[in-house]
C-alpha cells in the first residue's frame, strides 16, 4: 500500500467517526439533525422542538453548579449480587457492563457544590445506568446524600430519572422504598429542605417512594412521569386515557407538580426556591 492510500484511507476513517459518532445529534422527539456542539451548548435540549435530552450525572453537575465545580461525595459499598440472580445474563455482567457504558459505579451519584451562591448537595440518578433502576446501590446513596446535608445543614436536591425498582435485587430493592421515605422524614427533622427535580422518565418505585415526597416539586418540560404505564392503566380501567396523560405539564395543570421549569432556566429557579425556604441562609 503507497503512502498516499494509507494518509487517504485514515483520513475517511477519522471523517466518518467524527460525522457518525460526534458531529450530529439527531433529535429523539422531531428527528432534527443537529451540530453536538450546538446541542451541548444549548443544554442538551433540542433548539427546533425544546425537546429536553436525557443526561448523566457529571453532565448536570457540571450544568447545575456554579462554574461546574463540584465535589463527589463516595460512592457506597453495597453487596452487588444478593440473590445471585441471573436471567438471560448473569446479573453481575449486566453491572459491568453498565458501568463500562456509563464509568459510573452506580444509577445515582452525590456531589456538593454551589448554585448561584448556595451550597447544596444533590443527587442525580442515570438512566442511562440500567434504566436508572434503584437497587440496594441507589438507596444506599439516596441515604448518603441525605446525611450529608444534615451534617451540613444544607438542603438536598435530587434529579430523578428512573425506570423502576431494580428487578434483579427482589425484595430488597423495594425495600428501599420506605428506607429512602425514613430518610427524608430525618432530613425535615433536621429543618432542611428538600427539593426534587423530576426529569424523563421518571416512573415505578421512586415515583411512589421519594421522588413525589418534596418540599418543593418541579419538573423539566415534557418529561414523563407515572408509577404504571399507560397502556396497563388502559387495560385496567377500561377507558382511554387523556392527552397528555402522565407529562409533566398535565401533572402541573393537576396540582401534582409546583412548577415545570425549562433547563436554560433550573439553576436561577432552585436559587430562588433555596432562598424562599431557607430565608436565614439568604440573609448571612
């Protein structure tokens, strides 16, 4: 092979790379096309139909706290095979292969930073990690965020992204239900605020358990929210359901949510919201 071939054919493999995989992004909701960097710097919401992208945890840290400057908070040790079960893969695979797509160590990180001024913790779950799912792993670290604004006596937020309750942990996965529920019951003990921020989709066990139990409720545009899906709900009820049913915007319209914000707009809004309810912090 000539040199000319070899500098030719490395330069249609890099082409087609960065045009496949890293130049465009096509829309989910309108099919739009558009330039990842143009995505990216408008939050990863789409500019043609405002469609509110879905994003792991580091990327809304970095989107949420001031100058994207955050602190981890350690990840939990939780046993991650309790019931040693396996379906189609063993279940131990499925975790690594999800970290291996994430680089996360689990569905829900916890960082410290500063929004606007204030310090806060939040938590935010990756549906990309398994749906999102919450297992032993996820309500471990719910509890660890918990605690730490406590000790801290900040509030705690949490972004909420999931499909459910983590089948392959059983029992113990909902178990996590009323651990999360006690959880937040010591936070409101402590006076500390607690704020949930709901994005799609948020649906099963945690919408049941902590992501509807917030002091302050808001929403992103669009996103979908429920604890049954609508086609079961369908088949139980025997009727068609509304449109719009189980969005965030019928959910606001229906008094289950305080606000539905748009993304450009969050990090100002849960200023706002932290000083309204923690007014002795706004004042020092």
């Amino acid at each position: 092979m000539s040199w000319l071939t070899r500098v030719r054919n490395a330069i249609a493999s890099v082409t087609q790379k960065e045009t496949a995989e890293n130049l465009w992004h096509k829309c989910p909701s309108c099919g739009q096309m558009i330039f990842t960097k143009e995505y990216e710097e408008n939050l990863s919401v789409c500019p043609s139909c405002e469609h509110h992208g879905r994003i792991g945890a580091r990327k809304r840290f970095t989107q949420i706290f001031d100058d994207g400057h955050y602190t981890l908070l350690p990840p939990p040790r939780v046993p991650e095979d309790p019931l040693k079960f396996r379906d189609t893969k063993k279940y131990p695979d499925r975790i690594k292969a999800a970290r291996a797509a994430t680089n996360e160590p689990d569905a829900l990180l916890n960082a410290r930073g500063t929004i606007v001024g204030h310090e806060t913790i939040v938590g935010v779950q990756d549906f990309a990690f398994m749906g999102g799912s919450m297992g032993v792993g996820v309500g471990e670290a719910f509890i660890v965020g918990i605690r730490a604004a406590i000790d801290a006596r900040l509030p705690y937020i949490i972004f909420t992204a999931a499909g459910g309750a983590r089948m392959q942990e059983g029992i113990l996965s909902l178990m996590q239900m009323p651990r999360t529920t006690a959880a937040i019951a010591e936070l409101k003990e402590a006076g500390l605020p607690y704020i949930v921020v709901l994005t799609d989709p948020t649906t099963g066990g945690v919408t049941a358990s902590y992501a509807m139990l917030g002091d302050i409720q808001i929403s992103e545009p669009g996103a979908l929210i429920g604890f049954a899906g609508q086609r079961v709900i369908e088949q139980t009820i025997r009727e068609k359901l509304p449109e719009g049913f189980q969005r965030a915007e019928y959910l606001l319209e229906h008094g289950m949510l305080d606000m539905v914000v748009h993304r450009r707009e969050l990090r100002e809004t849960l200023a706002r919201v932290i000083d309204y309810v923690m007014p002795e912090r706004a004042a020092a």
